[in-house]
C-alpha cells in the first residue's frame, strides 16, 4: 500500500487559498475516483475537490474552516501500490499544482535586488503573491493596514493591492516615517461593513440566525457598491409579444434538437449585447480618475441559489455567441451555480450585469451595480395587459405582453442620457423582434 497526498488544486488566477467547508467523507473511508470529498469556499465561489484516485482516507490535514493554500497538501489517502513518494508526484499532475519554480517565483520577493526589506507582524495575513508585491512596492504594514481587503474574511486580494499601487501614483513610499510616530498616531482599521451601527434589542422568541460565509461576503459587497457608486435608475415598458409568440414557437424544436431548454433569458441578453455594442462607454470600470473601456463583453447573470444566497456567473465573450450558444451557456451556468460546481474563474470578469427580477413575480426592481462595473440591468415579470396599438386603420386597444425593464447606472461616468438611451435601445430590439430570427 502507499501513501497518496491529496493537494489543494490550482483554481484559476489570483486564487491563492481557499477555506474548508465540510468533509463529505470520514476518516477510514473508502473513496472512488473523481468522487467528491471536500467542500472548499474561496472569495469568489463555492466548489468541491474529487480525488484523481481510488483509496483510503487515512487522515485529514485541515479541518473545517480552516485555510488551505494551493499545493498543499489537505488529505492523505491510502491507495494500492508501493512508494509514497510516486503517489505525490501523480497528484501534481493530475491536479495541476504549479510547479516548484513557479511555486518558489510566486514565495520569493518579485524584486529581491530592492534597496529595502519590509516585514510583517504575524497578526496581518498575506498571501506570498501579496506579500512579494507589497515587498517590490515597498509598503509599509501601516500602509497595508489602510487597504480593504475584499479576500476571504476581509484579506487584501492580489487585486486590492494593485488598484492601490496605481491609486498612489508617484508618491514616494511611506519609509521615512519615525517609528515614534507611527506609534503614537495609528491609522484605525476601517470599520467592517457588516457591524451594526446600533445595538439591536431582542425580544423573547427572537431568533438569532448568524450569517454564513456567503451571506457575509454579499452584504459587504452590496455595501461598498452602494457606498462607492452613486446609483441612478430609469424605467422602461416594452412590448415583448412577439418574444413570447417566438419562443413559444420554437422551444420545442430547440428542445429537442439540442437537449436543451430555450428560456427568456438568452434573448435578454442579447439584446443586451446589440446595445452594448452600440453604446461602449456602457461597458466600462472607474480606476481613480481613468475610465477603463472594456474590449471583452462578459455578461453576469445574476441566479439565486437554493439557501437563498446570490451568485454571479459570467458569459464570456457574450457577443460572440449565437442565440443557441448564448441559450447552452446560460443553462450550463445556471445548473452548476445551484449544485455547487461552479469554478473561482466562472465568476470573475464580468463587464455588465443583468438581474431577472420577474423569476419571483416581481414587476421591477432596482438593481444594486456590482463593483467595479457601472451599469445593471433588471427584467421584470411578463403580464398580459391591455395595450394602445396605433395601426394604418386608428388606435385600437389589445391584449399584449408587457414587461418592466429598470437600469441602475453609475452616475460619476454615465448620465442620463447615456443610462436612457442604452435602456431604450434594449427596448427597441425587444420590442420589435424579428418572427424569424433563426435559433
């Protein structure tokens, strides 16, 4: 028999670590292959690790809630066949760790030739990438201690630190500062968003639910975009009775040619897309005081998961998708950000959101803008109504299908008449969809 150490896999740019959530099996069970044994959580998404192998759990490396690191090893398992040492080499491979010289280039300082060295107490944790960055930059803890984290319980992400070094411009690193004063005039901690500006009283019956990891994380996101974005919302009524007449038409027939279900939202979001396409300073982020045009168009679909938590998966490159790609992609999204299989990199990137309010019944919404994105749409539910139609013959009232749209837009870089006229434009194409757009 031999020994067969299970590693935390490589999950996707500038995930460094992740957290235990729960063991899936025990100590002294057997596991198949591909099977999955760990639940991890990283800053951005849930997912679990199967094991490449068949075997043994012989012991447990990290227990729950605690922090493993990439490469680390996290269980080891016991596995037919002799030698501990080749069973560890098969699981590098097969887990896609880094290797040992991009292990040591990441752990050692990206500047070791700096003139100076700074340290860190042990009570701030930094990940090596973080770590080596604020070396090379030469920033001081006190300096560090001043960045929100938006990692993992609050850690500076690899992100966080680097829109802080382009925030300082030329200024020279905080490194003459006397200790003495530094001392004697700390920079407080930011306060997290989550504290309660007042204390709560309680009455008896009163049940106390704590947040779990998720909850915590989306209430300091929802926060911070609403403290940094100065939200502005336009309506919108749109007439959507040839989607609805469309794709009650043709769902059968992509059903069954595809194996797939048609929705409402692959239309959605292309007529999103048509729009950002016409309008690109839609399709933006603020870095200071420069605007960042995105290239990309990646699509957040907002999806609520069954613990009622919220998550965003992304469509990558959603203008280069058909209407059938965009329906594959969406379903695919959805069903894994409900079973848990969603990786760090399926919700990272996205340049523009839409939030489909109307799933719950809801008329409108007005959508929260996610960091660092500046423009969200919200769909409202689709209602049967008596509507004015003008024909060659008069106005003559029908029963049409109508439907809400809100878009909540970043007034520091989009007007009105910006945040309007890209609505108006989803409105357009909506509303005068072709009968015979080919699925």
């Amino acid at each position: 028999m031999a020994e067969y150490k299970l590693l935390l896999p490589s999950m996707g740019e500038g995930v460094m670590e992740a957290t235990v959530i729960t063991w899936l099996f025990n100590e002294g069970d057997q596991v198949k292959e591909d099977d999955s044994v760990v639940e991890i959580a990283t800053d951005k998404v849930d997912s679990d690790v199967p094991t490449p192998v068949s075997g043994k759990i012989v012991k447990i490396l990290k227990q729950k809630d605690e922090v493993a690191k990439v490469g680390e090893a996290i269980a080891i398992l016991e596995i037919e066949g002799e030698g501990g040492s080749t069973a560890s080499e098969e699981v590098k491979t097969e887990t896609s760790v880094p290797d040992a010289e991009t292990i040591k280039a990441i752990e050692e300082p990206l500047n070791p030739t700096a003139t100076s060295h700074v340290e860190f107490s042990g009570d701030l944790y930094l990940s090596p990438l973080v770590k080596s960055i604020a070396q090379q930059e030469n920033i001081s803890e006190s300096e560090l201690k001043t960045i929100k984290g938006n990692g993992l319980e609050g850690r500076i992400t690899k992100e966080d630190i680097l829109a802080h070094v382009a925030n300082r411009g030329n200024q020279p690193a905080q490194q003459t500062a006397p200790v003495q004063e530094v001392a004697s005039t700390p920079i407080p901690k930011p306060v997290a968003a989550s504290t309660p500006a007042t204390t709560i009283s309680t009455s008896a019956g009163d049940e106390i639910i704590p947040m779990d990891r998720m909850r915590k994380i989306i209430a300091e996101n929802m926060v911070k975009a609403k403290q940094i974005a100065p939200h502005v919302t336009s309506f919108i009524e749109t007439d959507v009775t040839n989607v609805v007449k469309w794709r009650a038409k043709n769902k059968d027939l992509f059903e069954k040619r595809e194996g797939e279900k048609l929705t409402f939202m692959p239309i959605f979001v292309k007529a999103i897309v048509k729009a950002i396409q016409d309008f690109p300073m839609i399709n933006v982020s603020i870095n200071g005081e420069n605007i960042i045009k995105k290239k990309n168009i990646n699509i957040g679909m907002a999806t609520a998961l069954p613990d009622g938590n919220l998550i965003v998966p992304v469509i990558k490159n959603a203008d280069q998708l058909s209407l059938s790609g965009l329906a594959k992609a969406i379903n695919d999204l959805a069903y894994r950000a409900r079973n848990k299989k969603l990786r760090p990199e399926d919700t990272q990137g996205a340049t523009y959101t839409i939030s489909n309010v109307g799933s719950f019944g809801n008329l409108m919404g007005t959508p929260i803008i996610p960091q660092p994105q500046v423009a969200i749409m919200a769909i409202g539910a689709i209602v049967k109504k008596p509507a004015v139609l003008e024909t060659k013959d008069g106005d003559v009232i029908a029963i049409r299908q109508l439907m809400f749209m809100s878009h909540s837009y970043d007034h520091r870089v989009v007007d009105g008449s910006l945040g309007g006229m890209m609505l108006k434009h989803v409105h357009d194409y909506l509303q005068n969809w072709d009968m015979n757009t080919e699925i």
